[in-house]
C-alpha cells in the first residue's frame, strides 16, 4: 500500500474537494468537475488523512489544545499562548470536519450495497463517530443529527451535547453489527490495512472512552454502557499492535508537526511538562523533548507558557528544547487511540467501581505499555514503576490516573485536552500574562460564520449552554 501512498492520497484529495464543492451546489447546478460516485477505497483514504491532519495540525492542536493543557508552549508569536483568540481562530476543526471529514464519511454510509461491501460503511461510521466525538468535546452543542445532509438541512440545528455522547454510542453498536472481520475485504484503510477485527477493537474502545466522558453527569448510564460491553465479550484495543494511527511518510506526505518545523520555529516544550518529567524521573523526557541548540544545565529546557512576546525572545530559541526528534520526524505517527488510553480507561471504571477488574494493576500496565509505545527499555520502566510517586492511590483516583494519562497523551492535544476538563489533573495554573484573568480556556468558541449563516441555531444554542466564551464550561465538564 505505502508505494501507492502518495497517488492515493492526490487522488483522494481531488474526490475530497469534488465532494466539498458538490455539497454547496443544487441538485440544478451540479459541479461536473466532481466524482458522483467516487471509489470507496479513494474516499477513505483522503477522509483519514485530512482527519489526521485535522487533529495533529496546528490550529486545533499546536496553537491551541497542546497550549491549554501545558504540554507546549509557545517561544515567539505568544498571544495564542495567552489566550488571545477570536472567533476566526476555531474554523479549521470544524469547517474541515464537516465539510470534508463527515461528509465524505457519509457518502460512504449512503452508498448502495451495490457499490461497497458493508465493511466500508462500519469503517466510516466508526470514523464519523471519532470526527463527531472531537466537535463536541471542542465547542459542546453541535449539528449532529441534521449534519451532513446539506439537500434537507441547509441550516442544520445543534444538538445538546447531553444527546449527541448517546447518539454516538448508539452508531458505533450500529458499526459493530456491520464490521465483519470475514467479509468482503475493503481498501484504502491507512489506519489499520483492512483488518476488520481492529476496527472492532477501535469501536469498543471509543464506546468506552464516551461512557466515561458522561460519566460524572450520567454514572448509570456510563455504567449501563460498560456493562453492555461486558456482556458482548468483544475486546477492546489489546496491544501496542492495535493502536489506531496513521503512519505518515515523506515530505510532502509528512506528519504536521515535521511540516511545520519545516518552516517555522514557534513552539517548545512546556515548562509544566518538563518540570513533571524531571520530577517524575520519567525516561519519556528526551523522547517528548531535545536537547537546546546550546549546552544548558539541565539538559532539557521547557518554555513557561503565556509569555509576552518580548519575555519569549529574552528566553530565546537556542537555549530552550524544541519538541524531541521522534514527534518532528516527518514519518510520526498521529495517533488516534492507543493502548495505554485503553488501559486507564478500564482502570478508571474499575475504580469508579463499573467493573470488578484491578484497577491498579491496569493503571500501572496503562504506564507500561506507554512507556513501551516509545521504546522504553524493561529495566528503565520497571525502575519508573517502582517509584512511590508513581503508584496508585485508589483513594483520588482522578490525580493518579489524570496526571499519567496526560503525560501518555502527550501530542494529542484535543483528547489531552478533553482528559484534562473531565478529571481535573495535573492541576494548572494559568498564565500570569493570560488573557482569561487567571482561567484557562475550557472549550473552543464557535466560528463567526455560524452567526452569519446559521444564526437562529446558533443563538438558541449558546442560550442553551451559556455565553459563546473561552471560559463557559461544557456538558461532559461538572468540576
């Protein structure tokens, strides 16, 4: 498949843009330029990748989710870094994810039979349900159950987000009816080369990752989901072998962290999280993070976020660590789920008591199978396992599991960002130079487009979930 990565993905961005122009057209004045009926495998593949690139890129993850939650920070151009936003900053994620992202995943779910093995249409559902999933964390209320279906809903509503987490739920049960791992084969799958049984596992998983992110709000519910899971018997991502990620290749098919890097030197590693590393004597430091330009003691500087753009370049850029040398290679994998997310998932319902499995010992296998998602040597993480610091404490579960989860999410900003809301750990002080007096942004703002061109239901959405604010906490957000 690699060899024809590139032909692919041409090829699919051209069906992605026919796709995205059709869509704006009547049924009078169809775009004769776009594919009617485009190849599955084409469609699927260039909907994965500009999802990836969606949720590895800059605007919604290095200028933004990586900066909220301490992981990055920001060495010139600093005012994303304290929070300085309008509301043109928070188009991308969801300007591409419907326009391209759903969308092409619904023309694969529409398909007749006739045109696509049913494998193709599970894939997609579990892939809408992600890109869906990534909406309504970010700004809350959404158009979910009128979206994508721009011939009926021109102006589509927005759903609470209280019903769009079991709207989701519901579609991935749909897509574990449909995936059938002995099926007719699909193609154009780059997350998991067509094997079907992993997109099973990516179904459970992601089931189980909603149902904890209602679990405050509705624990009986979340209980009632994991329970179903339970009694279905189906596994869940079981390995460092069955993370979902897209395996990016050279330029100009590269990972968008080496694509920015390429160009521009904006970004280094948080203070908070090297400071936490340090702390921590965690052997993941000089994998999130190189060494400065020039010598310093210690080795690995973070660059403290919110600073002044006059305070960064005092600070400057050869004297602090940029990102490490595996999340700028061009072929770094943008993960999507991995398995030690997996694994802090089930020792969260453990200890929330959903589950009677050992929450411990799966919290300190979550820390072990990140650890060797990067290569850690068994002495070293068996060292790190070791330390008093580091064990569970079954007592505030939401620190010990909140504070690991998010050094494991380290890249992933929208679902490091997500964590963060939801459990409340590491616990972050904001800027002293923010522009939020003292908070930290707990969502995105919503594009100013959608008060121009979809006023009525974006005004009685911010009635319903507050003011249109950086600061107005979401649903899934009760602490």
């Amino acid at each position: 498949m690699k060899k024809n990565y590139f032909h692919i993905i041409l090829f699919s961005v051209l069906i992605l843009t026919g796709v995205s122009c059709a869509k704006q057209l009547t049924e009078a004045n169809i775009n004769p330029n776009a594919t009617e009926n485009a190849q599955p495998d084409y469609l699927l593949t260039g909907a994965i990748k500009t999802t990836a690139d969606l949720y590895w890129g800059v605007t919604n993850n290095m200028n933004s989710s990586l900066l909220f939650v301490q992981q990055w920070a920001k060495i010139q151009y600093t005012e994303e870094d304290r929070f300085i936003f309008s509301n043109s900053s928070f188009t991308s994620l969801w300007s591409t994810g419907y326009a391209q992202s759903i969308s092409s995943f619904n023309r694969i779910i529409e398909s007749p039979d006739s045109l696509i093995s049913p494998n193709y249409r599970g894939v997609a559902l579990v892939l809408r349900s992600w890109v869906f999933l990534l909406l309504t964390d970010a700004y809350g209320d959404i158009p979910y159950s009128e979206a994508g279906n721009i011939d009926d809903y021109i102006t589509p509503s927005y759903d609470a987000q209280k019903d769009i987490y079991p709207g989701l739920l519901k579609d991935l049960k749909k897509a574990k009816q449909i995936l059938d791992p002995s099926g007719k084969a699909i193609a154009g799958d780059i997350i998991y080369n067509g094997n079907i049984s992993q997109w099973e596992k990516l179904s459970n998983s992601l089931r189980l990752r909603i149902a904890l992110r209602i679990a405050d709000r509705e624990p009986e519910r979340a209980r009632q989901e994991i329970d179903d899971l339970k009694n279905e018997g189906d596994p869940f991502i079981s390995s460092n072998d069955d993370i979902a990620r897209l395996i990016y290749l050279t330029s100009p098919q590269q990972n968008p962290v080496s694509a920015s890097f390429e160009t521009r030197n904006d970004y280094r590693v948080s203070k908070t999280l090297v400071d936490k590393l340090y702390e921590l004597n965690d052997p993941r430091l000089p994998v999130y993070a190189s060494r400065p330009d020039v010598a310093t003691s210690p080795e690995y500087i973070g660059v403290p976020n919110g600073l002044s753009n006059s305070d960064a370049s005092i600070l400057g850029f050869a004297k602090t660590s940029r990102p490490g040398d595996y999340f700028r290679d061009p072929g770094a994998p943008a993960v999507i789920f991995s398995y030690a997310e997996l694994l802090f998932d089930r020792a969260e319902a453990a200890a929330r008591g959903f589950t009677n499995e050992d929450a411990d010992q799966l919290y300190l296998n979550a820390i072990r199978a990140s650890l060797e998602q990067y290569n850690i040597s068994q002495p070293s993480i068996d060292d790190y396992l070791s330390q008093a610091a580091v064990q569970f404490d079954p007592a505030n579960f939401r620190k010990s599991i909140g504070e690991q989860k998010w050094i494991a999410l380290y890249g992933q900003g929208l679902e490091a960002f997500a964590e963060w809301r939801r459990l409340d750990y590491p616990e972050l002080t904001a800027p002293v130079a923010g522009a939020l007096s003292g908070q930290i942004p707990v969502r995105f703002i919503y594009p100013g487009t959608e008060q121009s061109l979809n006023g009525k239901n974006y005004k009685e959405a911010v009635t319903r979930q507050g003011p249109d604010l950086l600061t107005t906490k979401l649903w899934f957000d009760i602490h």
